[in-house]
C-alpha cells in the first residue's frame, strides 16, 4: 500500500538533490509531496512530478518536516525537581548533587511505575513530533539498578545509553575510582546487551578526564559507541576526550575553548547544545553560531531529564537556539533533526529521502520558520512514524 502526502506547502527533506529542491542544506520545496511505501519514504519533490498511489492525504498547504530526533533524554526515573527548580530561579546555583535525589526516588519506583512513566513521556514525544529518541540510564548507579533501567529503556527505543558513570554514588562516597571499577566491570557486562551507548559525565564534581577514559574505553571494547556529557558547568578537557576517542557526539558544550571548538570542527564528533538546560538552570547560553562558523556540525536535543532540562519539546529547544544562540531558523530545525541523526550516528532518520523511515511531521503552519517565530505555541498537526500516524 502506497500512500502519498500531497498539497505540502513547504516540504523540508535535509536532502538537497531532492528533485525541485531550493539550493540549501535543508533540501527545501514547495508545493512538494511524498510517497511513503510500507514504512519507508519512496519519494519526495514538487507534487506536481508526484508519482501515482493507492491513496492521498492533502496536507492543505501546512508545511512538513522529517520528525525530530532527540538524540539526549534522561526518561526513565521517579521523583519530582520541581521545588529544586523553584529555588534556581530565586538564585540557587545548579550542581549535579540533586542527581542523587532522582536516584534514591528512582530506586525505590517499582518497574510499573519506571514503565508507566516511560510511556508516558513517549507519549508525550510523539505529540510533539519527536519521532526518534534516545534514552540514558543513570538513575540506578548500582548494578542491578542500572540494568533494570537500561533494560526499561530497550523497551521504547533502540537508541540507549549505559551512563553508569553519570555521578559516584552515596555508598561510593570518597572513592571515585572504585566506583569506577564498579562501572567497567560487573556493571557494563549487565549493561551492554541492552545499549548501544555508553556515556560518561566528564566534569568537576562528576568523573575526571582520566577515569572518563577508562569509563568510554571499556565501552568501546564491549562494542558500544561512545558519547559524551561534558562542558556544562565549565570549561574541561572531556570535550577534546570525545573528539580523541572519536565520540558520536559531546553534549552541552556550555563553556568551550577555542581549542575545543578547532577540535570539533576537524573531527566527526556531532557538538549537541542543549538549550533546556542554560533555560532551566540560568547557565549562559552558548554560541551556536560559532560552532557552525567553525565548521563544527551541530545536533539540538531536549536532555528532558527532572534536574537541568525538564521539557521534552524540541520546539522549544529550536525557539532558544534561534533566540539566544545564534542559530538561523534553518540551522536549527536541521540541528533538530538531521543534526540529532548525525549525533545517533543514524541515516535513516532526520531526513526525507527514498529509502529513508517515513517519519514525517505536518504542521499547523505554512513554514518552518513558525517553530521558532511561535514559541511555545503547539504547532505539530499530524505525526507518521514508520507510515503510520500516531
Ligand atoms: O545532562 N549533566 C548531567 N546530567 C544531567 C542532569 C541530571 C540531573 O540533574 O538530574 C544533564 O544535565
Ligand atoms: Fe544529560
């Protein structure tokens, strides 16, 4: 069965050799529709060239962009921040101690309530036109914690990341590096069948840039790949680590050197800017604008965790960067989704193309543009994941 998305008024594809594409890295055309067959994309170019199908749903004139890929969420937890939260805003700093909070809560949930939870924030993402997302553990931090959460995770996604090495723990107090042991050993080979990530926190007040090393080798050796949490609450060497250990992508990169950016823009390594969490934390913003003109390629993405960045909209993650990061509306809706691709290491997602998933967005609005010019306005109309709206 075929079925074709036609009277798009704008169709954003991330594929500039699209036929009747505009020159630019979005692929753009207007007037445009697509062809999906079973669950993939089989074509897309100007409605007018549209091959025939067994059906046809007219998008009335909206525009359409591939769903987004949120390529950095915290979702399976328990607990509630929120009073945590309301203290920043009255000036308290962020620090990473309220990470234990949601780990105390988090394992005293049963799998129910993790699972129930879960579904609910995919539910929530799917609403809001995220189509592909990743999930880390590190709410568990104890072997069997942190496989039930990994395991959770598997259960709504492919994308999932082992952070056991997200904070030391309470009964780790003072030993980091045994911790550390803890991680790579017994905790990664409970791990590893679940994910296909592994993560570290590489920060003061989290992991050094050594033990980070031996946290991102021993995943590697397991067959994982790697990703980085690093620069968020300073400047550090974990960003030059990823790009030396040739991370998929290093995520916050709130403070960066110029060295690091140089890094990162001769490398491969995806730089993921979380506008969530200078939002939520009142952390300044970084410069988008300046890893793009470096040459660095850039990934948006939600971080929706219950401590930095509780939103799951990468709407409102497009509005930010736009508005304080320096990015064009363009760059940030690719960031959001080719971007997010890009740092999930994936190819068929975050683009509209034959062969590519048939996760496609329709708005309630005439251009891409609207997700940043309408901040906090729900604009996501219809949602197609693998050909089938949700
Ligand atoms: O990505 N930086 C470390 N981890 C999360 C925050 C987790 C929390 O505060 O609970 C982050 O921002
Ligand atoms: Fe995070």
């Amino acid at each position: 069965m075929s079925l074709l998305v036609t009277g798009i008024g704008e169709l954003v594809t991330n594929e500039p050799s699209t036929p009747g594409a505009e020159p630019g890295p979005l692929g753009l055309v207007r007037d445009a529709a697509v062809l999906i067959e079973g669950e993939r994309v089989a074509w897309a170019g100007p409605a007018a060239r549209a091959p025939a199908a067994d059906s046809a749903v007219d998008a009335g004139g909206s525009a359409v962009i591939p769903g987004f890929v949120d390529s950095h969420t915290h979702l399976v937890f328990a607990g509630d921040r929120s009073a945590e939260f309301e203290a920043r805003m009255a000036g308290r700093p962020y620090t990473a101690g309220g990470i234990r909070t949601t780990v105390a809560a988090t394992r005293a949930a049963s799998d129910a309530e993790l699972r129930s939870r879960l579904a609910g924030f995919v539910r929530e993402l799917h609403a809001q036109g995220t189509t592909t997302f990743e999930v880390k553990s590190g709410y568990g931090l104890g072997v069997a914690e942190e496989e039930r959460l990994v395991r959770l995770a598997r259960e709504v996604t492919a994308e999932v990341t082992f952070l056991g090495a997200h904070v030391v723990p309470p009964e780790f107090d003072g030993d980091a590096d045994a911790y550390v042991e803890r991680v790579i050993g017994p905790m990664l080979t409970a791990c590893a069948p679940f994910a296909r990530w592994i993560d570290v926190f590489c920060e003061r007040g989290a992991f050094t840039v050594g033990q980070s090393r031996r946290v991102l080798q021993a995943g590697a050796d397991a067959g994982l790949g790697v990703r980085v949490h690093a620069g968020q609450l300073g400047p550090g060497e974990g960003v030059r680590l990823a790009v030396e250990l040739g991370a998929a992508s290093v995520d916050h990169c709130t403070f960066l050197t110029d060295a690091d950016v140089a890094a990162l823009a001769g490398s491969d390594t995806v730089a993921t800017l979380l506008p969530g969490v200078e939002f939520s934390t009142r952390q300044p913003y970084p410069s988008g604008r300046r890893l793009v003109d470096a040459g660095a390629t850039v990934a948006l993405a939600s971080d929706c965790n219950p401590g930095s960045s509780f939103t799951s909209s990468m709407a409102f993650c497009i509005a930010v960067a736009v508005r304080d990061m320096g990015l064009t509306p363009a760059e940030a809706v690719r960031a959001a989704t080719a971007g997010g691709a890009r740092a999930l290491r994936r190819d068929d997602v975050g683009v509209l193309r034959p062969g590519s998933r048939a996760d496609l967005v329709r708005l309630r609005a005439p251009s891409y543009v609207h997700l940043a010019y309408r901040p906090g306005v729900p604009l996501v109309d219809t949602v197609w994941i693998g050909g089938v709206p949700v």
